[in-house]
C-alpha cells in the first residue's frame, strides 16, 4: 500500500467511541427524508466553537464547496481576483472557470524563509479594486501565516470580499479567527474552515465558513437548498462535540512537523522551510523524475512546478506529516538518495 503524504490528510484515524457514535447516529435517521436546509443544529454548535453569532455560518460540502459559492456569486468574467502564487490549487482552478483576471504576487522561495510581498499586495487592492481577495493562512503549500496586521490592513481597503482560509488553523500557534471570538465578523469577509484537516473528516466532505453579514446573506442566497446530506450532517454533528480530538492529532502533528523539519535540514543541500500547517515545503536537490523514480510508486508526495527555469536539477515537495512511523521511513528515504549538493542553488 502506497504511504499518501500528498494531500494534508490527517493520520490519525478518528477514535473508535466517535466512530460508532456516528455510525448510531446514522441508523436512526430517515433516510427519505431531506435534511433540515438551515441546518440550525450545526450552525449552532459552529458558531460556539469560535464564539460567533449563528448567523455568520454558512455550510458547505467541504471548503470547496464554499469557495464555488464564492466565485458563483461574487466574480464575472475580467473581474480581478487577487492571491499570493503559490497558493491552494482551487484558487487557480475556479479563477479559470470564472474566466477571472487572477493577478498572483509571487511569494520568494529562494531565502530561508518564504518572503510574501505584502506592501505589493496591499497596493495592487487600491489599484485593481478586485472583486475578490483569497488569502490561505496558513498558506498552502508554503505552510507560513499571514500576519493579523496585514490581513486587517487588507480587509480595511477592500471593497469587495476578502476570503480568509483558515483550513489548517489548528495547526497554527495564532489564527485571525481566534481574534474574532465574541466580536463579528466584518461585513466583508469569510473566513473558510473544514472538517478535513485536523478533524480528521475528509471522507465526510464538510466545511462551513464565519460571514460578515452581507457576505452571509449573499452565500445563503447561492447555497444549494440541501448541500450536506444527512449522513456527513449526522458525522459532522457528533465530532464537533469532540474538539479533544483535533486538538490532540493537531498536537502531535505539530510537534512531529517539527522533528520533521530539522531532520530535512540536515540533509545535505535539502532545505524545508518552516510551517504552521501539517505539510513542509521542501526544496530538494533532485528532479521530479529522479524522486518519483527512487520513490517507486511507495511514497506519494505532491509535487509542484514553482520554479520551471531550475526544474531539470531540483524539484519543490509538499510532505504532508504523516504518523511517526511514516517520517522515520520518508527520512530515511531523503537520506538515501544519491547526495549531489552542488547541481543545487546555482
Ligand atoms: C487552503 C485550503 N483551503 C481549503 C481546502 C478545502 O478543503 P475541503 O474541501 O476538504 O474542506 C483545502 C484542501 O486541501 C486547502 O488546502
């Protein structure tokens, strides 16, 4: 069986007591029954989660779903849609079909840390007015959060919605939604969360996001009637009544991302920046092709093209962490493959 460490899927297997909580659960629903489409039950407990109004949440399908919304209602064809590059996948997917004008701000990947050009970005919202602003924090697949400062200065000067993604907030020290407990969330914004990350729930497909209140009433209005079905409804119930566990795989993760990142480091000519989600960047000394060729189908890593001028003699993986069993073994295979320090960074 292949070791998947490509998709920033939790390793730990949700506790069995919860498993059987949900699978109760789901033998006394009705199954020809629609689902209650306000989902009051869930908004509830959503919204206590992070000290909000009920009202801010909306739910969705997993994030993605959110984000579709998102574009459905507040992006026509031209409009500017504002992001960091790189950054979550979908952002360039859904610009695409919206036939938006993505205007990406490249983050600098050749320092020892990735360095977001904010001032640029900042001024870009004055100049363009974009219909749109998606900010990943932390980002994917760079692992780095975005100062709270700049995310305020950003929702201040934007006109339209500002997407804050907060799908790996539980592996940050400091999140913008921690800021917001008691307060409202601003008119403008929304900020993204699922249950795939350190809930452990991709399967179930669920993601909600916090609204300001025109942005609420704006995605209630594109939201499909009965968007989660009863049984991931039912699942995400009764594991929202468990944040022991998010907090405890969020934990162990992070302190294993940490073994992880200085164990790369010291590989000679590897470099894995530092991180606040449950995935490493690293810049390794190899091409695409030699990696997967060594990997041998085993070990499954996400590959992403950032810098194509150097993509012959070094090659970007985003690790996800996986268990402790599995970063000893992906370690050990960093480690073995043939050192060649100097065809990197020239
Ligand atoms: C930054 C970011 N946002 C949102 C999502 C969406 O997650 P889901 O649709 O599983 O809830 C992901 C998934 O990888 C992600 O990386």
């Amino acid at each position: 069986m292949p070791l998947y460490l490509d998709k920033n899927e939790n390793p730990f297997q949700t506790p069995e007591e919860i498993r059987d909580a949900v699978l109760e659960k789901i033998s006394g629903l009705l199954f020809n029954r629609y689902p209650d489409p306000e989902y009051p039950l869930l908004k509830r407990q959503l919204a206590d989660i992070a000290g909000l109004s009920d009202e801010s949440v909306v739910t969705g399908n997993g994030g993605d779903e959110i984000l579709w919304m998102v574009f459905s209602r507040f992006v026509r064809p031209g409009d500017p849609v504002l992001t960091f590059s790189p950054t979550f996948s979908e952002y360039y997917r859904l610009s695409r079909l919206a036939e938006a004008r993505h205007i990406t701000f490249p983050v600098n990947l050749e320092g020892d840390d990735p360095l977001f050009p904010v001032q640029d970005f900042i001024k870009a919202i004055e100049k363009e007015k974009p219909a749109l602003v998606l900010l990943d924090t932390p980002n994917n697949p760079t692992g780095k959060s975005l100062p709270a400062s700049f995310i305020e200065e950003v929702i201040a000067r934007s006109e339209s919605l500002v997407v804050i993604d907060e799908a790996y907030g539980e592996f940050a020290d400091t999140t913008f939604l921690a800021g917001l407990r008691g307060k409202r969330v601003p008119d403008n914004v929304v900020i993204l969360k699922t249950l795939s990350k350190a809930w452990g729930m991709a399967g179930v497909r669920f993601g909600w996001a916090y609204c300001g209140t025109r942005a609420a009433a704006a995605l209630e209005e594109t939201r499909s009637p009965f968007n989660v079905g009863i049984f991931s409804e039912a699942a995400a119930g009764v594991v929202l009544a468990h944040p022991e566990f998010p907090a405890f795989s969020a934990e162990r993760v992070r302190r294993l991302r940490e073994a992880v990142h200085q164990g790369v480091n010291t590989i000679e000519g590897w470099k894995a920046f530092g991180s606040d989600g449950n995935f490493l960047l690293l810049r390794v000394p190899f091409s695409e092709g030699e990696v997967r060729s060594a990997a041998d189908g085993y070990f499954c890593f996400k590959f992403l093209d950032l810098t194509p001028e150097t993509r012959d003699r070094r090659c970007w993986i985003r690790l996800t962490i996986g268990t402790e069993d599995e970063m000893a073994e992906v370690l050990r295979f960093f480690s073995s493959l043939e050192k060649n320090p100097d065809r990197f960074g020239s």
